[in-house]
C-alpha cells in the first residue's frame, strides 16, 4: 500500500537528478499504456515480454515496510481468503491462454512470494524488489527503489519466454511513475535491456480472458 502522500512530489524531484536516460524511461511509460487486453495476452503469448504483478489482496492494507521482519508472516501483511483464489486464478489464466513463462521472481515478503507460488508453482526470490524500510521516504530511498528494481523491469527474458515479478506498489511506482492499482494487477512491459522498457498496459486481476476466440 502507498501510505506515502509526498511520494508523487518526490518522484518528480527526482527526476531532475537521474541520468537523461532514466529520466526518459520514466516519462515513456505512460505513453504505450493503452493496449487492450487482448493485445496484451497476444504479445504474452509470442514471449519476450516481462509482466509486474502486484501482490495479491491481502487480510488488511497498511503499510509493514518498517516492522516487517523477512521470514516471519507473522509481522507482514497476509493474503486474505480472497488474495489465494486470486493468484491461483491467474496461474489457471496463463495456462489457459499459453502463456510461457519463464522465471518468476518475487520480494522477500510472505504476500508476494506466496502469490508467485500460487500461480506458477515456482518462484525465486530478491530483496531488490523489496521496499525501502520507510513511512515516508527520501528522495535517496525512492531513487534506490528505482536502481533496484529497474534492471528485472529491463532485463530481457529467454527467448520464448516472458519473466513473472511478483512485488509492491511502490517500488513500481518509483520506477514508471504509475501507481498499480488494484491489488492482483498485471503491468506487460516491453524490456529493452540497459535500464530500458515501455511499459504497454495492464490487466486487473479479475480481467484476463477465457480466450481469445
């Protein structure tokens, strides 16, 4: 959840201080947002692709980045009943439109990690998709999160392959300026390599298709 009111504000601020290149990847991701679904299961369907999707729907929603111990649930925010029949939906929905995927990454925390594993049956994990531990985060924390967690968004999968990340709000937010919303939302990206992606559009949780007849 973003609790962070100025994490907007300091996400444009920043922008005056990454490199041109960054700064022109953040401001191409909203241009390319707007394919429709079917045109995104097309593209997943051909591979080559990377698809961010924000954990399932939890218990409660608040923000956990600052007590939240990694390898104990217990001090994190859980899936809700709700959240398990959701990424187990979205497994069913990429075997049931072909959909390769190749690997699935999430963050240290219970609720990503066990919706990666929901749905794919697999997943690895990195705290490079973690949060910053902060309520309220500086401009040097939004910037980490962005280093950390650009070169998955970027990196270009196997051939025939796309790559799963399974994370939070926002560090996804501080790399492409898009709050993903709600919670089960996928975000297809196009990798380019070196820090480089367009972000085509996205699929809530209960959208993905039955097919594409």
């Amino acid at each position: 959840m973003s609790t962070i009111p100025n994490l907007r504000n300091a996400l444009a601020a920043t922008l005056l201080t990454v490199t041109p290149a960054a700064a022109l990847m953040l401001n191409s991701t909203t241009a390319h947002a707007d394919m429709s679904t079917e045109d995104l299961v097309s593209a997943l369907q051909e591979g080559g692709h990377v698809v961010f999707i924000r954990h399932a729907t939890t218990e409660s929603d608040y923000a956990d980045q600052v007590t939240a111990t990694m390898g104990d649930c217990s001090t994190q925010r859980t899936l809700s009943k709700e959240g398990w029949a959701e990424a187990r939906a979205l497994g069913q929905a990429f075997d049931r439109l072909e959909i390769p995927v190749g690997s699935v990454i999430s963050s240290e925390y219970c609720r990503a990690w066990q919706t990666a594993d929901l749905a794919f049956g697999y997943h690895e994990k990195s705290s490079a998709l973690n949060f910053e531990p902060a309520e309220e985060y500086s401009d040097a924390q939004i910037s980490t999160m962005r280093e950390q967690i650009t070169p998955y968004l970027s990196a270009i999968p196997a051939p025939n392959e796309n790559t799963v990340l399974v994370g939070h709000d926002d560090p996804f937010e501080a790399a492409t300026g898009i709050y993903p919303e709600p919670m089960g939302i996928a975000f297809v990206l196009l990798p380019k390599g070196d820090g480089d992606f367009d972000v085509l559009g996205s699929i809530p949780v209960d959208a993905w298709p039955q097919d594409l007849n």
